[in-house]
C-alpha cells in the first residue's frame, strides 16, 4: 500500500507542475519554444518512417518473396507496423532527452524559477553553457543505452502471442517512465552537485514515485502534440518533485546557513541557554575562558562576598 501511494505521490508532482505553469503561463510560453522545435524534428522523422514502412519491411523480410501474396502482405504489413511502433516508442522516451538539450538554457531557466518560488536555489555546481550541453549529451547517450538494453528485448517479446499484447506494453511503459524520470530530474539534481551515477541510485532508491511520475508521462506523451504542450509542466514537476521528494535536504554550496539545509526563516539568534558565554554582555578581557559572571567588574570596596 505504501508503494502505491508513493506510485500516485509521482503523479501528484506532476499535476503540481501543471498548476505552477498555470500560475506563471509566461513561463510556459518561454519552456514551449525548445520543445516546438523538437516536436518539428520529430514529426518530420515519424512522416518519413510511416511513408516507406513498408518498404523497409520488405527489404528486411526477403525470406518471404516466395510466399503467396496474401502472406507476405500480412507479414510486410505486421512487421511495418511493428517497426512504426518502435520508432514512435523511441520518439517518445527520447524526445525529452532531445528537448532537453535544445533547449538546456532554457529548462535550466525555469527549473530555477521553479525552485526559487519555494525558497532558495542550491548554488555552487554550476558550469559554462558548452561543458554544460556537451555534459548533457553524454548523459542522455548513456541513459539512451540503458533504455535500449530493455527495450529492444521487449520489442522482440512483444512478437509473442498473448505476451507481447498484454505484459510486454506494461513493462515497456515502466522502463520508458522510468527513463523519462531519469532525464527530467537531472536539472535540479545536478544543481544539488549529483553525478549520473548518484542520480541513478537515488532514483532506484525511490523507484515508485519516480514510476508514477513518469509512466503518466510516458502515457501523455504518446497523444500527439501533448508532448509539447506538457514538456513545461513537466520540467516544473520534476524540479518540485526534486525538491520536496528526491533531496529535501541536499547540502547546498555556498551562501549562509540556508544553504546548508537550514530553514532560512529560522530565527539565526544565539541560543544563550545552549552557550552562556556567547553573551555579548560578557567582558572576555578578565578571562575569556571563565564563567560569564567571573568578567563583572565589581568594586572591592561594595562586594560584601569578597
């Protein structure tokens, strides 16, 4: 039960994401202009793929020109759809990956705006634009082959009668959630000084919120043009979900003690009962190490303890 209210928590932080767009639709103008710009791209590449699927399915099935026509057609026409899939499947859990580093100034932007409407922003681990787009381009590289070493078996699986129509969708919207969640949290992580690696075990270490969050976007993602629309809200939720949920308490380079995980409207008094010699009334040139009361300038001649 607790995992699967953790599951709805991640869709929780999405629709959290919705409403901060909402209250700052400038903001979603400005997080929709990288995001057109891929879309673009991609509609392009998925044209192009279902204009000549059938093409490629007949010079990847020549095993079956000696079939009757009825039966290559089927085939042809199976495998075609097959490979449309795949490719719309492949656009979908990497077109964040792609939006994300065309617009990386961007979403860098507004994941700090984000966060700075609920406080201070980490500071301390930021770097130039090129090694900051060149970084994401490895990162998202390395993240795509993970995603393919689960998904090409699933896509020879989903072949399989009865399997492939029923276990193998679910488990493929899970593993492509999970990347998507993987690719969207990496701004607000990396602004806490996360490495790929620690980013990766720490979303394992909280793998239902990060399912939840992700698998309603994978979902999302596949309607046409949702993508585009919801690619800011879904920025905003990652960073709230960072965080409220993934590191709350993530030390933070530089600045005061807000910076250190300490509730910046804490009052930073002294706390005179924890340290009495902090007094400033204290007169440490009698002796600094001495009980506070030892520094009281007191006239021999009245003191009647003397």
């Amino acid at each position: 039960m607790g995992h699967f209210r953790s599951f709805l928590d991640g869709i929780g932080f999405f629709f959290q994401g919705v409403r901060w767009v909402a209250r700052y639709p400038r903001w979603w103008l400005f997080g929709l202009i990288p995001a057109l710009i891929a879309f673009a791209l991609y509609a392009a590449a998925l044209y192009l793929l279902g204009t000549n699927a059938l093409e490629i399915a007949a010079w990847g099935t020549p095993f079956a020109d000696g079939w009757s026509e009825s039966a290559r057609t089927a085939l042809r026409a199976v495998v075609g759809l097959a490979l449309f899939g795949a490719g719309l499947v492949l656009s979908v859990v990497t077109f964040t990956a792609v939006t994300l580093i065309v617009g990386d100034p961007f979403y860098e932007k507004l994941s700090e705006k984000v966060e700075g409407t609920y406080g201070e922003v980490p500071t301390g681990h930021e770097l130039p634009l090129w090694k900051s787009v060149l970084r994401s381009v490895r990162d998202s590289l390395i993240t795509l082959g993970w995603l393919l070493l689960f998904t090409v078996p699933l896509f020879f699986l989903g072949f399989v009668p009865v399997i492939g129509q029923t276990v193998v969708p679910v488990l493929g919207a899970l593993v492509s959630g999970f990347f998507l969640t993987v690719e969207l949290t990496t701004l607000g992580l990396e602004r806490r000084g996360m490495a790929r690696k620690r980013r990766f075990g720490l979303l394992r270490g909280n793998k239902a919120p990060a399912l939840g969050f992700g698998v309603l976007l994978f979902l999302l993602f596949l309607i046409p043009f949702v993508a585009v629309i919801a690619m800011p809200a879904a920025v905003a939720g990652a960073a709230i979900m960072v965080r409220n949920r993934l590191a709350p308490t993530a030390p933070r380079v530089g600045g005061d003690a807000g910076n250190r995980g300490v509730d910046p409207r804490v009052d930073r008094s002294v706390d005179r009962s924890v340290n009495p010699g902090a007094d400033r009334g204290v007169d440490r040139s009698v002796n600094p190490g001495a009980d506070p009361g030892a520094g009281r300038r007191v006239d021999p001649r009245t003191d009647r303890g003397a």
